[in-house]
C-alpha cells in the first residue's frame, strides 16, 4: 500500500531507484489494481483526478457511471500505457526490439506523462521509462561503438589483405600457392563490407597493383624457367648416353659409384621440358637397371654360396656344441681346435648372420676356457695349503677343548669350542673356494 503524506493527505508514490544506477533492474510498477483508489479520485461533479507526489492532477471526467467505475476505466488506460513499456522493456533486453524505435517510443511516453488521462503509479512508470530511455540510450552507443569497431576491423582486414598480396609481390617464389593465395585474398576481399568508399578505392588500387606486378614477375620467371629446361634436356641426353655405355660394366664398385654421381648429375641439371622428361628419364634409368640387374644376379649366385658356407658352419656348431669340458679337458680342447681350423676353411657367410654364427661358436671358446682355468684353480698350491692351515687350527682347538673339559675347566673348554667352530667357519669357506674353482 503507499504511504499517505501527512502534509497533503495524498499517498506517497512508491520509492524506485534511480533508472540509470549500476546493479538494479527496471524499477517495478505496482498495479493500478484492485485499488485504484490508491492514485485517484473521482469528485461529486465527475472531474477525475490522479495522485502524484507534487498533488492532484486532473486527467478528465467521468458520468457514465459510479466513481468507481471510472477509476477502474482510467486505470486500464493506465494498464494499457504500463504495458506498453513493459513491451518495449522486454523487446529491448532480449535484443529482439530495435533501440531507436524503443528510445523514440519511450520519450514520447515519458514526455507526455504529465498530461497523460490515466490513473496509476506515473511516478514508478516514469522511472521504468527512465529506465528504458537509459538502456535504448546505452544500446544506441553499443551499436554505434561497434559498427565503428567493425569499421576499423574491416580497413584493418583489407590494409592487412593489400600489405599481405604486396609482400608476395615483391618476395614469392612459389608461383602456384602464391598464385592461389592471391585468388583467394581477392575472394575474401569481396566479403569485407563496411569500409568508406575513399578507404576502399585506396585499398583496392595498392591491391590490384601488387596483384599485376606478382603476375609480371611470374611471368618472366617461366620465360627464364623455359631456357633452363632446354638446358636441362640437353644436359639429361648427355648423362643418358654415359649410362648406356657403362651398362655392359663388370667392375662393379666403381660403376656403381659412378652411377651414384650420375644420379646426382641428373637431379642437379634439373627438369627438362613437361613434355620429355618423363621420356629422357625411362631411357636413363633403363640403362641403371640393365647394369644392376646384370650386378644382382651375379650377388646371387655369391649369396647362394654363403648361404652353404653358413649352412656348413651350421653343422659344425652342432657339433661343437656337445663339447662337454668338464668331462674331458685335453679331448674338448682338441676337438675344438679341429673345428677352428675347418671353420676359418669353409670361408664366409652372409652379412648378416656373422654375429650369429661366431657369437655361438665364441660360446663354445669361452665354456673350454672357463673349463681350463678352474681346473688351475683347483690344483692351486696355495689355495690347497691355506685349506691345511685352517683345517690344522681346527684340530688345535678342538683338542684343546676335549683337554679341559677332561679337566673339568668348562670355561676353558667353551672357549676354545668357540675357537675352533670360527676355525671350522673359515675351512668351510676355503674348501668351497677350492671346490667353486
């Protein structure tokens, strides 16, 4: 309900912030109804009047009927022109109404609010329209902002688009994708609106004009590019000629070195005209072919025979493999010394089973050899003598031991039990570094 003011005896209007402050929504309008009574009045001569903070207005005059039907028909009026601004409110916020228009409307409703023949809250409707007013306002500078901001994006663009196509003027080899990027700057071109026409014309100029020089220097490149290919060709018939006549060749590293070099005569000259190259090509790499198949078949028959070499080799691996050296020294050594000399007879193998093949006859070596050495070990003089020693110095202490437990000396005999078990401990050690051996 409003609050009545003591001083004029009509009520307050309903306090509202200030439309354009940050953080608060559009002002509510309380509804004329039921009680429109609250923002007028209708006197005994029919005169209506609306309640505002600085007093009565009249709005009209009403005799159709009773007072109160009157105050509800100009508080629909007042209904219509609330709903009204709602409407603009709404449109405005969701993006769906258009500034300008809802600027205009709304002044129009602010503006005549002060003769406006209707009986409501005018003072909460006038802060709603502030409101709108106060966003149209603001929406209005956003679009104006932003088609400026668009503006300057597409001169940029465009700036950005002539300074790129002036650049492959002036500095790019590679005709076709340079080529290609020119059509599709100018498809791009095409789509940029909103650049003034002075701005434009400008910009196009510096772009056609760098669009022509790229196209005279692509030009003059081929020209230059079609005396370099009749080089080209030239040069391709000479090295054809060289591999022709060294295909019958039997000396086959240096011919194959001096293919190689041909090889990269043939990429250095470079490409002869579109319509022979392919041509001088099939001819020169005949005569490679010719050469190296004569090269391959000739490998094959030594890889056939390396292939049996290993076979061979094969076989006495089997053989060297059941070598057991732990059961007889002297015969191992010897039947792997056979085996050595029939090895380094039969010759060689394919590259790539070299490793293979020795590291499994290298196995062998290496078992013979350990076999060897701990049999050296285990005849050691010395190993065998420190063996005596301990095991001397274990019979000292258990004698020892027996000597004073006889005497009844139990601490004696604990002793020299405890003397001759370390004893034991370090015998023990000795044997098996012997037996390890």
């Amino acid at each position: 309900m409003a609050q009545e003011n003591t001083s004029t005896g009509t009520p307050a209007p309903h306090p509202v912030p200030h439309a354009l402050h940050a953080g608060h929504a559009a002002p509510p309008v309380p509804p004329a109804e039921p009680a429109p009574s609250t923002w007028g009045r209708i006197d005994d001569e029919g005169t209506v009047y609306v309640i505002t903070a600085e007093g009565e207005r009249a709005v009209g005059v009403w005799q159709a009927g009773s007072p109160d039907e009157g105050l509800v028909h100009y508080a629909r009026r007042f209904d219509d022109l609330r709903t009204e601004v709602e409407l603009l409110e709404t449109r405005l916020i969701s993006g769906a109404g258009d500034p300008k228009h809802a600027l205009t409307s709304a002044t129009q409703i602010r503006e005549g609010l002060a003769e406006a023949a209707v009986v409501g809250d005018l003072a909460a409707l006038a802060a709603r329209l502030d409101y709108v007013i106060a966003h149209a306002e603001k929406a209005l500078a956003s679009a104006k902002a932003e088609r400026e901001e668009a503006r300057a994006a597409a001169v940029a663009r465009k700036q950005a688009l002539a300074e790129e196509a002036e650049k492959i003027a002036a500095e790019s080899t590679q005709w076709k994708a340079a080529g290609d990027r020119l059509r599709a700057i100018l498809d791009e071109w095409k789509t940029i609106k909103g650049v003034d026409r002075k701005t434009d014309d400008e910009l196009w100029k510096r772009f056609s004009k760098a669009r022509e020089a790229f196209n005279r220097r692509r030009g003059s490149h081929f020209a230059e590019l079609d005396k370099q290919r009749a080089a080209a060709k030239q040069r391709k018939e000479e090295l054809i000629a060289e591999a022709e006549a060294i295909s019958e060749s039997d000396d086959w590293g240096e011919t194959a070195g001096r293919y190689k070099d041909l090889m990269a005569e043939w990429k250095a000259a470079g490409r002869a005209p579109k319509d022979s190259d392919e041509a001088l090509w099939q001819r020169f790499r005949a005569a490679q072919d010719k050469f190296f198949a004569r090269r391959s078949a000739v490998f094959s028959e030594r890889d056939a025979e390396f292939a049996q070499n290993a076979a061979r080799k094969e076989e006495l691996l089997v053989e060297a493999e059941k070598i057991d050296a732990t059961a007889n020294l002297e015969a191992a050594k010897s039947a792997l010394r056979r085996i050595q000399e029939q090895w380094d007879e039969i010759g060689k193998v394919p590259r790539e089973r070299i490793r293979e093949l020795d590291g499994r006859l290298k196995a062998v070596q290496d078992a013979v050899k350990a076999a060897e050495d701990t049999r050296w070990r285990r005849t050691d003089p010395e190993a065998q003598a420190r063996a005596a020693q301990f095991r001397e110095r274990v019979a000292q202490f258990e004698a020892q031991a027996a000597k004073a437990r006889a005497a009844g000396d139990e601490r004696r005999a604990k002793k020299a039990d405890e003397q001759a078990a370390q004893w034991r401990e370090w015998l023990q050690a000795a044997e098996a570094a012997v037996a390890d051996r």
